[in-house]
C-alpha cells in the first residue's frame, strides 16, 4: 500500500509518502493561473497512491473571495486528480472521509503535524518555521490545544506571520543600523527573507524555492542587490560588508520575534520543551536556547528532508494509521 500526504499551501505544495521514500515540493502560488488541477493529476498518474491524506493552507490565498471558495476550488482539484480513497484532516486533528463543516479544514497543516509529534513526543511547543509562516502550538496530553483558526491563533501567539523565504523583510524592519546612522527602511517589496538566509548561509540556492522580489535570479550578486534595495540603495552606495550586517539585523529580529511568540505560548501552558521543524529549523533551535528550553530537532528524528514537509508527511502517516 503507497500512503500519499498532500499540503497544499497558498505558495508550495508537499508531497510525502508514509514510508519518507518520496518527498517531493512544487512551488505552485494559487495567485497565479495556479497549475495545481493539472500538478494532481500527474502527481496521481506517476506514483498512483492506495489511499491519500490532505491538509489545506491554500484557502487564505487573495484569488479567493473568502476561505469557503478557495477550500472548495482546492478539493475539487484533490478529488479530479485521484480515483482512490481521500481523507481530510481538520483543526481538530482528526482524519474524515467526510468533512460536514469544510471551514473545519482550513489553515489545518499543522493539526496533522501535531497529532503525529503528540503520540511520538508528548507535551511539548512544536515550532514549525517554514517558507511563509512559523506555527506554535501547545500539545498536551497528545493532543493539541491551540485555537482553531489562524485569526485566533495569531492572537494567542500560536502562529506568526513570517517565515524563511517569502517574508517581506519590511514587516519585520522598521530601521535598520549602518555605520552612517539609523536608517528607516523602505516599505516596498523588495526584498524577502529567503535573500537573508541565502546570504548567511542559513539555506542553500535549492531551498530557495519561491521566486523573488524582482524576478531575477539567486546569485550571491542579485541577492545583494536587492537586499540594498531595503534602504533604497545601489551596491555601488554601500558595502558588502554593510549588507551582510543588515542581513543579521534581520534575522536577529525574526528570531526574537519567534522566541517571544513562543514565551507566551510556555507561559500560558507551562510547558518548557519545543520541537522544532521546517526549513527554519535553524531559527528555532536559536530561539530555544536564548529562551533556556529543550529542543527536539524533527530532523534528527525523521531527516531533514521530512521535516521540510513535515505536514504532508504526517498526513500520510494518519492516514495510514487511522484508516
């Protein structure tokens, strides 16, 4: 039997098989005359799954005019593409056949992560940082406890909004320090964090999925020149070594970022023990040691290259398990 996990998200799609043989993302923005109806379809041709397990993040996604649309457009491409059985996670962290109340499914990737970390781990924060969002959620007792929406859980501090490629580093900014001064920054799009962590050395040129700010390619040439651009500047204005400062600058911030939204999801639960997954792993494991808190690396555990997609891979594991 091949168990199929499917994460179908605003940006990326995930695939992962049960058994981790296969792991496969495809960059696939819904926004964009999305390829997703037909990317199924040669996904269900070529690897011909027994039996499939979605989670849905896509729904969110500005094409649509509210979440019901997108997770309707989203299923109908699920169920066009594969003739074998589907099942559903919701925000309950439970797996259906049948799904009366679809608003259950939206914004649900992380439900299915938290259901596999709570029976394999125990209570723990599991941190999932990956190219758009970072999740936090409590588990207690083997099972989640967080909101069920991603309007609650951005008001509990389960999720935040930034992630390790697609963030637009001027919503993490507001100045930034150079050797002239404080600068303000500008409030364009003109550079993301996928920029930052390729410049340090956090990511390598294949994890950069997504396309970037300007459309132009990942050399450490472009790179830097569109991270100059965050203080409206030209290389020829600034240094390298002036912008590698302001790549730390950046990632010191999304990382105190993420230590403080974690904080209060401890305090509230009282739990001191993190997990950690996604291809930010890097961000988290900083995190919980600024915040003294034992961290489990799912890399470790599972391979780096399973907790890339480690909501896919732990919709496939339910499904397997639970039906």
């Amino acid at each position: 039997m091949r168990y199929l996990g499917i994460d179908i998200g605003g940006a990326n799609t995930k695939i992962a098989t049960s058994d981790g043989t296969i792991i496969e993302l495809h960059y696939l923005p819904l926004w964009k005359d999305t390829t997703l109806p037909q990317t199924l379809k040669d996904i269900s041709k070529r690897l011909k799954p027994d039996k499939v397990g979605v989670v849905i993040t896509g729904e969110l996604a500005d094409c649509f005019e509210d979440k019901l649309h997108g997770l309707k457009f989203i299923m109908k491409a699920v169920e066009d593409a594969f003739a074998c059985d589907v099942y559903y996670i919701g925000t309950n962290g439970n797996i259906h056949k049948n799904y009366d109340d679809l608003r259950g499914l939206a914004a649900a990737n992380w439900a299915a992560s938290s259901r596999l970390i709570g029976e394999e781990i125990g209570d723990c924060i599991f941190v999932d940082v990956g190219s758009t969002t970072s999740d936090i959620i409590p588990i207690v007792n083997a099972n989640h406890v967080a909101s069920t929406t991603d309007f609650k859980r951005l008001l509990a501090s389960e999720l935040a909004y930034m992630g390790t490629l697609r963030t637009n580093v001027a919503t993490l900014m507001e100045k930034v320090k150079m050797k002239q001064g404080t600068c303000r920054v500008s409030s364009e799009l003109f550079t993301t964090t996928g920029d930052v962590y390729l410049l340090l050395g956090d990511i390598m040129p294949e994890t950069y999925t997504c396309t970037t700010a300007d459309g132009a390619g990942k050399s450490r040439l472009e790179t830097m020149r569109r991270l100059a651009r965050l203080v409206c500047a030209d290389l020829e204005e600034i240094s390298e070594k002036e912008i590698m400062e302001i790549a730390r600058q950046v990632k010191e911030k999304q990382i105190n970022l993420l230590a403080e939204a974690i904080s209060t999801v401890s305090v509230k639960h009282g739990i001191r023990r993190i997990v950690a997954a996604g291809i930010g792993e890097f961000m988290i494991i900083e995190a919980a040691g600024r915040l003294g808190m034992e961290c489990i690396s799912v890399a470790d555990k599972w391979g780096k290259d399973i907790s890339n997609v480690f909501p896919a891979y732990a919709a496939a594991w339910m499904v397997k398990t639970n039906t």
